[in-house]
C-alpha cells in the first residue's frame, strides 16, 4: 500500500442518506453539533460538525454515509505481526437514530504481493468493549481479538475492523440495533474504497458475539446497502447472541443470572439508551454502573460488576416502556429468514457464553427457513478442539466465498 495519510474536508452538511431503515424513537444520540478530534497525520484537529438537520443540503460529500473524513497510516510498532501495514480511518455513517455520525475504522493488509483485482475484504465485526472511544481497536487492542484478525491476515485478506463507537457523542446505540451496527460495517468498506486502491470489491463479514448479530443482519441487508462496486459474498458468525433481545428487553427485578459478561453487554446497553427512559427503573447499583459504563472498558467494568446479577440493575422491568420494548426486540432480534447471501452459523457444543440448547433450536429454524444458512456444530467434548474446528471451518467458508 503506497496511499499517505491525507485530510478530506467535509462538506457540512449533505443529507443524511435514507435506506428505508425504521427510526428508532427509544434511541437518541444527543448533540446537534459536537467537537470532534481526529488524528491526521499524527496531527489532532477540532473541529465543528453538524447534523444534517441544522445545515441546508450540499453538494454530495461530507456528511454522506460511507464518505471518508480522514485517515492516517498506523505505525509499523502498533501493527499486529501478520500484517504489513494498515490505516485508521474515520467516516460518515447512518445510525440507529437515523442521523449520520462519524466513526472510525481501522484496514489491515497482509503481507506480500496483493492479488489480481486487490485483496479481498473481510470485515471482522467484533464484540463491542464498551461506549468509550478509548474502547475502540483503534485506540485499544483485545487480545481475545488479536487470533481472529492475524488468523485473517495470513489467510490473504485486507481486515476491516469498526470501532462501532461514535467520535464526540455520549453512548452508542449500535449496541441496541443490530441493523444499525451493520450499516456502520456497509459504510466503512464503502469509505474504504475511497483511501485504498488495492483491495478488492469483493468483501464478507465474520462475526463474534454481538458482533454475530452484525453478520447475520449484513447476511440479510448489505446487499441493499451497499452502493457502485461493492460485492457481498456472505458472512460467518459465532458465539451467537441467541436471545440476548429477551435478556435486555425483559430485564426486571425477576431476571435470571446471567455470566458477567453478559451483564456487562445489559449495562452497555443501559447506558447507551436516553436517560429518560431507564434512569427512573435503574437501582442505585444499576445508575453506579451505567455511570461506570460511560468510560469503562470491557475488563474493568466486568471486574466493577464482580456478582451483581441483572436482577439487581432495576426495580421496575424495561418493558414497563412499551416503545422501548418494542424496540429492543426489533433491534436485537436474530432474523431466521430473509438472506441475500449465504451464512454460516456455528454453534460449539460446549459454550460458556452461549444458552446451548436455545442456539441449537435458533441454527435448526434458520436452516429450514433459508437456503443459504450453513449450519455447524462440533461433535466433541473438548472446547479447545471445538474451537479448533469452528475456525477451520470458518476458514473454509470464507475460502468458498470467494
């Protein structure tokens, strides 16, 4: 890659660019205009950006979804050992609120010659690791992250990881719309192409956790989304997130115990939402950690949270909210039908993190709802050999893909 960091001005502001998405009334990002820093060059600039509601249209550009703001190379000491070299770019996208944001993103490309026609793309759609920009890849690296991407990198893809995290607004409603996560994923290969010539339009998703929610839903929609050249050929997605809209939706004072992890996605989720609708149900522990949650990473808040259960977050259910209810299910509903382009689901037999027998029921109705559902499961008791072929077999498909 031979591109050298450059700035690209915004034109404030063009319309936000419609997709036929629902408006989500229960999530509000705050902020008509915000400071935004964004490093250039090893230069940080402020400056004022406008939503497109407070601006009259301009030409196309600048606020449009999936258009670049600014990159910059990332420094050879910061890259992951398979990679060669790699870019941090930020870029116009259309939330959950239906408003665009910018957000970041960072490409990595392998070693050696790129192909004929580019590297293809996979984007990696990460479990998120908190509200906070400092959360992001780009400023933080997780190491349960680190296998999967230089696993990637040496299969001879260009890796897309997004930060999800939106520059200068409080909260991120990406972690309550699973639509609007993968939208985000849609508008950064799209800004993309505009910063590096030498991938390809050819590109798939490979999704963990709640980032399996992201795949699945861009298994259903990227192919609507995605504009010019841009070539969708399928995603994979693990650890599936089966049931979690229930888990939120239905939190109250009688929820069941959940693993910490999982408590921490609650509370992530809590603190993303407009305050008026959860601060009145939270419990003085539940406001303690949704206030943590605002600038806690991952690790720490799941150390903060030690054996607080979801029951302990709230005195009244959230569904007491009926708009809010209704919007977490929609949001964080895992589809059975609907794909445009195949999908793997993988499901391990032995899996802490997942309801086992839910996610089996989920991969069975989404087979026979959908020819272009790959189910997988792992015959074995050894979660290290389970996972073991869960990533041959995630290799293999994207292998198939292309």
């Amino acid at each position: 890659m031979n591109a050298q960091p450059r700035r690209i001005d915004p034109v404030l502001a063009a319309p936000a660019e419609r997709t036929g998405r629902r408006s989500r009334t229960a999530v509000r990002v705050g902020a008509a205009v915000v400071a935004v820093g964004v490093v250039v060059g090893g230069v940080t600039a402020t400056r004022a950006i406008a939503t497109p509601e407070d601006t009259t249209p301009a030409a196309p550009g600048g606020q449009t979804a999936g258009s670049v703001f600014a990159n910059r190379a990332v420094p050879d000491a910061d890259l992951p050992a398979a990679a060669a070299v790699g870019q941090q770019f930020s870029y116009w996208t259309l939330g959950a609120d239906e408003r665009t944001h910018l957000t970041t993103a960072t490409v990595l490309q392998p070693k050696g010659a790129a192909p004929a026609g580019g590297w293809p793309v996979v984007v990696y759609a990460h479990r998120p690791d908190g509200l906070s920009l400092g959360c992001a890849p780009s400023k933080r690296r997780a190491s349960r992250d680190t296998a999967a991407v230089s696993g990637l990198l040496r299969s001879d893809y260009a890796v897309v990881i997004p930060d999800y995290t939106t520059v200068g607004v409080t909260g991120s409603p990406q972690y309550v719309d699973f639509g609007a996560s993968a939208h985000t994923v849609v508008d950064a290969v799209k800004a993309l192409t505009d910063i590096e010539p030498s991938v390809s339009p050819r590109w798939a998703a490979v999704g963990d956790a709640l980032g399996a929610g992201t795949a699945v839903e861009l298994a259903r929609s990227a192919t609507t989304w995605q504009k010019g050249s841009m070539d969708f050929r399928g995603a994979a997605a693990t650890t599936l997130p089966v049931g979690y809209d229930d888990v939120l939706a239905g939190l109250s004072p009688a929820s069941s115990p959940v693993s910490p992890d999982t408590v921490a996605d609650v509370v992530y989720a809590l603190a993303s939402l407009d305050a008026d609708d959860v601060t009145d149900l939270l419990t003085p522990r539940g406001k303690e950690l949704v206030t943590k949650a605002r600038t806690m990473c991952a690790p720490a808040l799941t150390k903060a949270i030690g054996s607080t259960n979801l029951s302990a977050l709230v005195t009244a259910p959230l569904a007491a909210n009926s708009a809010l209810d209704t919007a977490l299910r929609e949001g964080l509903q895992l589809r059975t039908r609907g794909f445009s382009r195949p999908i793997l689901l993988s499901q391990k037999l032995v899996d802490d993190e997942t309801a086992v027998p839910a996610n089996l029921r989920y991969l069975t109705t989404a087979q026979l709802s959908s020819n272009k559902v790959v189910a997988k499961t792992y015959l074995t008791g050894s979660s290290t050999d389970a996972s073991r072929q869960e990533q041959a077999t995630v290799a293999a498909f994207l292998k198939n893909l292309f």
